[in-house]
C-alpha cells in the first residue's frame, strides 16, 4: 500500500467566536502511527476532519507528499483526497452484508478479490455474508477498518476508535490493529483521550490543548521528559516537588536529583510515582499511607510526606495498607523540571 507524508503547516479553525485550532503545525512522515491526544474540546477531531476535508480551516495548508490539498485557494473535495477514515462509530451499513459495507468505498463494481484480500488482513473473511448487526463490537470495528482500507488510501484517520468498545476488548484490540496498521504500512492519524492508547498504538504522540499542538514525539521521550508540568500530569501520574536549581541539579527534600535540561532558581521538578521507594518503618513522624489503588501486578499509593505534603507511589506486589508509615527515597534517574508559578 502507497504510503506518503502528511504536512499540516499554520492551521486554524473557528465555530462563531470560539478558536477551535491555534496555528497547528503537523508533520507525519510515510508510514508513521500518529496519534492526536488530548481532553474534550482540544480541537482533535477538528484537527482530523480539516485533514479529511470535512471542515474548512481559515488559514494553513494541509498537503499530503506532493500535492497540495488545502490552502486559502484551494480545497481538494473530500473524496478526492486518497484518504480514508474510520468514524467513532464506524458508520456500517446495517442493510449491507460485511463484504458488500467494505466494497461500498470501490466503486458500483468493487473488486471482489480487493474485498477479500482485506477481510482476510483483518481475520473476517468468513464472515462476509454476514450483517454487521450479528458481528461482535470488536468484529463491526475491523469490518470499518477494512472498509477504509479496501481503496488502498494514502493516509488512514481514526477518530476514537474504540470508544464504544469495553476495557479488556479495547486492550485487545488497540494490540490488534495496530498489528494491521504495521502490516499495511500506511501513514496513520487517529484521535484519543486516553494516554494508554497513544503510547500502545503511536509512534509519535501530538498532544494538544485548546486548540494548540503542545507537543510532538515518542511515546517515552513524551512520558520522561515533557515539556511543561500540563503535559507531565496529563500523560500520566505526576509529583511535582518543589527545589531549588543551579544548572544540571537541583536541591530537594529527596536530596539533589539530576536535570536533563539546565534550570536555575526555584523550579517543580517532575517525579514519577514509580521513582520513589517506599519502606516500612515505626517513626510516628515519618509518611503516613492514605490510600491504595491495589491493581494486582503492582499498587498505586498515595501517602502524607510531613515535609512534602501528598505524593504519589507506585510499588511491585506491595502489601502497604492505609496508616502504615514509611521512609520514602527517590530512585529515579535525571528527570525535568519546570519553572515554579508566582505565589
């Protein structure tokens, strides 16, 4: 399958008074899983419908490899832009059998050995007769999958694609398609609220915020190192431990921890909960244990540091109740800190 490079270079969109997108630059290289995270409101889908030539931007240009699809002169209509898209609800056909919903994007004769060729990438060649009512919620997702596949498109956009899916077959099938997205190595952009499904199925991570991109990159580079306490809290659990810097380190109640970017003056420094170690002890002044998450291959804990105030700690088969009291050390490597708001 052809697969080419997706520039999005100064877009912005408006709905009345409200900026839906602020000047959003994108660059998805051939064959890259791109995932577009962020909360409600943040102008993600906005973002994958302009790409889609759904919406019209008021500025910006949107091309795909060479050829030019928006700018304030042109606007290439939708269903001549090579790309495909898979909606939040999939939108199949319930009076179309399976084969016929994925042949629908082919033309008024689809290729019948197109349509089987994908049903068999996404395991439901069997199935072809059927109507997508009598297929589970996991089957109906591959069949829209399929569906956007079937035209050989040179860009595929996902707009929260398992939202309508439970958590454990969610888990499942985020592992699934992305197998099928890497086996038909097309340029990929899907939408999610959900940090665990962008760092599962991207390759780079967009996160936006009202209507800006904040950030672009891998799953772990994004996860270690953000670049603002907003992104650090919003990826996953975050402490934020007040010290004083002088370059490369910076002075805590933990001692000094290492700076991978130079800071000077008072700063937050991000420690993740799996950076502090936790260990039992009988000083009645020491971190109390206010609660814990237990998940079973390991625990999240949220404990009282007399100095520090509430943080939280993630441990391994951990059998810390609520009222223990614990010493707590800082194991983690250098991390990055952030510039401390004004009181």
């Amino acid at each position: 399958m052809r697969s080419r490079r997706l520039r999005i270079t100064g877009v912005s969109k408006r709905f009345g008074d409200h900026e839906v997108l602020r000047d959003v630059d994108l660059d998805v290289a051939p064959g890259t899983i791109c995932a577009l995270l962020g909360p409600s409101g943040s102008g993600k889908t906005t973002l994958l419908r302009s790409i889609a030539g759904l919406e019209a931007p008021e500025a910006g240009t949107i091309e795909l490899g060479e050829q030019l699809l928006f700018d304030s002169r042109t606007a290439v209509p939708a269903e001549k832009r090579r790309i495909g898209m898979v909606f939040q609800d999939w939108a199949l056909f319930p009076h179309l059998s399976v084969a016929q919903n994925v042949g629908f994007g082919l033309g008024r004769r689809p290729d019948r050995d197109r349509v089987t060729a994908v049903l068999e990438m996404v395991g439901l060649a069997a199935h072809a007769g059927r109507s997508p009512g009598t297929l589970s919620g996991g089957q109906q997702q591959r069949v829209a999958l399929a569906r956007a596949l079937a035209p050989r498109p040179d860009v595929l956009l996902l707009d929260e694609p398992f939202s309508n899916l439970d958590v454990t077959l969610r888990a499942r099938l985020r592992r699934e398609v992305h197998g099928l997205l890497r086996a038909a190595g097309v340029t990929t952009v899907f939408v999610t609220h959900d940090q665990d499904e962008a760092f599962v199925l991207g390759d780079r991570v967009a996160v936006m915020n009202e209507g800006r991109i904040e950030q672009v990159d891998g799953p772990f580079e994004l996860y270690v190192h953000p670049v603002n306490s907003w992104i650090a809290g919003f990826v996953g659990d975050a402490n934020l431990l007040r010290g004083c810097a002088d370059g490369h380190r910076v002075a805590t109640a933990f001692g000094e921890i290492g700076l991978v970017r130079p800071a000077v003056g008072e700063v937050d420094v991000l420690v993740r909960p799996e950076h502090l170690a936790l260990t039992r002890c009988d000083d009645p002044a020491a971190s109390e244990i206010t609660f814990v998450e237990y998940y079973g291959h390991d625990a999240m804990i949220s404990l009282r540091h007399p100095d520090v105030g509430e943080l939280r700690a993630r441990a391994i088969a951990s059998d810390i109740v609520p009222g223990d009291r614990v010493t707590v050390r800082f194991v983690g490597g250098p991390t990055v800190a952030f510039p401390a708001p004004t009181r």
